[in-house]
C-alpha cells in the first residue's frame, strides 16, 4: 500500500530536499532546505547541511560560533507562516476551527473560494487525503501561482486530489454532489445560489471573513435564501501561558481577532428552515434596516 502524498516527506532521518526548521536558544526559527555541499549561515556562525543530512530529526547542530541549534521539520502551521505570501494566509488557529466545525473528512468532496497564498488549501488537502476531492477557485492569476507553489513545495509535487482554477467561483462552479463548500473572499453572499446548488443535503458551507460588517450581511444572506439551516458564527482567539516554577500566568501577547467563521448545513430540496424560537432583540430589524441585499 502506497504512503499518501507527502507523508514519507514527514518522518525518518534528513534528507536532500527536505524543509528544516531550526530553533536557536532563544526559540527564533529558521527554515531552510537541505542541498549536499551547502551551508547555513547566521550571524552567530555556520554549519554544514551535509552535516544534518542523515541525522535523525531532533537532532542538535552546533554553528562555528558554538551556537546549539534545535533541527526539526516544520509543522504545517509553522510551515504555512513562513511561506511567500501572495495574500494574507488563513491562520493555523482558523484553519483548525474549519477542520473541524466544517467537519472536513478523509475523501470529502471539498470546494474552496479565495485560495490566497494556498495555506488553507494545504490544510484541507491533508485532511481529505489523496481518495478526496478539493477543488479551489482564485480571482487573481499571481495568487493562484503563489499558492501552487507553497502547496506543492510542502508535499513535494502536485497533490492528486487537488484541483486549481483561475477565474471567479459563480462564473466556473462546475462541481455537483459537493460534501462541504469554503468561502474566504471579501462578498461570500454573492456566490450562496452557486453553492446551494452543488452542496448535497446535509453537506455544510463554512465563510471566513474579517469584519463585522461582512459577518453581518453573510449570516443575513444565509438566512434569506432559505435553504440552509440557521448559520453559527463565532471567532476563537489563543492565549499562551508562561509556566516556570511557581510563576503560572498568562502571556502578555495573544493571538486575537484574526477572523469570523460562520457555518451553516444544507437542508433538503423543498425543506423550508424551521423557524426561529428564539426571537430577534427589539430594534435588530428597525425601520432603517434594508436587508443583506440592499446596498
């Protein structure tokens, strides 16, 4: 049985060609790849790749300046960080949180809107495996370009289940008996009917924006096509803590508003949503209030 796409590439000793991530004392990372006969460089001295390649991961190298660096293979999320970037990323937090509520599964059929720099789309990629089908839709050419770059940087070459085209999502969606539908572009409201038709019953659409507005006219817009379920927005944010000895407290960084996430299920064909019990706050849907679809 054949190793999934990119797994060898994820264990085992160093190897040509394989990403590194070392970690110098004071836990800054460095990524490089691993090329016989080069060396790394860094103001605290150099040492020979040829001398990490081989070694098994978690191995320890010691620069010219007697430096001691930690070699590791980044994780996705360290991966996706550090890459070119074409647009902003989807961060590991978020793209987490859309593993998991938009329940992406090993050979799901998956579209996704707005590729970026392709740091989603390497997530998704690895959740649905190489049975699975992940079909991504970028306005941008230059962006497209920079994401198949990271993504087939990462697992070594072109990835079988995934599938990259240029143009706008409404105007191309081709795909029908869709498992689960992603959005992270600026107006997901615009592309609802395209994907309504191409989700299956059950099947879950996931929108990431940044803004209250937009988390605003998204839910709305859901809501008004009539053929979802009631739409769960929310947000996550991360907080680390610093634990040595008896000092236990909080980091005075976190990682906070990042993004919005709504999701929401689709019903059957003919299925009304069943109504709210819970009622709107009095004065949600004022005099003044136009609609998700009034500009």
């Amino acid at each position: 049985m054949s190793e999934p796409t990119g797994a060898a590439r994820r264990r085992g000793p160093f190897k040509v060609g394989d990403q590194v991530q070392l970690t110098d004392p004071k836990g800054r990372h460095y990524t490089f790849t691993l090329e016989a006969g080069k060396n790394f460089h860094t103001h605290k001295g150099s040492f020979p790749h040829d001398e990490l390649i081989g070694a098994p991961e978690g191995s320890v190298v010691r620069t010219t300046g007697n430096v001691a660096y930690l070699a590791l293979r980044p994780l996705l999320p360290d991966y996706v960080l550090s890459m070119p970037r074409g647009a902003a990323v989807v961060y590991p937090k978020d793209a987490g949180q859309i593993l998991a509520f938009a329940d992406i599964f090993a050979g799901a059929r998956v579209v996704e809107a707005g590729v970026g720099s392709g740091s989603l789309s390497a997530f998704l990629l690895r959740a649905i495996g190489d049975h699975g089908m992940l079909h991504s839709y970028e306005r941008r050419e230059d962006f497209a370009e920079i994401a198949q770059q990271n993504v087939e940087r990462y697992f070594g070459g072109p990835h079988p289940a995934w599938q990259l085209t240029v143009g706008d999502l409404q105007d191309n969606l081709t795909d029908a008996d869709v498992d689960r539908v992603i959005l992270d572009m600026l107006a997901p409201w615009e592309c609802l009917e395209a994907v309504s038709k191409a989700l299956v019953p059950g099947g879950i659409l996931c929108c990431y924006v940044a803004t209250t507005t937009q988390l605003a006219r998204t839910v709305e817009s859901i809501r008004e096509i009539g053929c979802f379920a009631e739409p769960q927005p929310w947000e996550s944010m991360i907080r680390n803590w610093h634990v040595e000895g008896l000092a236990v407290r909080p980091d005075h960084r976190m990682i906070g508003h990042t993004g919005f996430l709504v999701t929401a299920r689709r019903l059957a064909d003919g299925v009304e949503p069943p109504m709210r019990r819970r009622r709107p706050a009095k004065g949600a849907y004022g005099d003044d209030y136009e609609g998700p679809n009034k500009s």
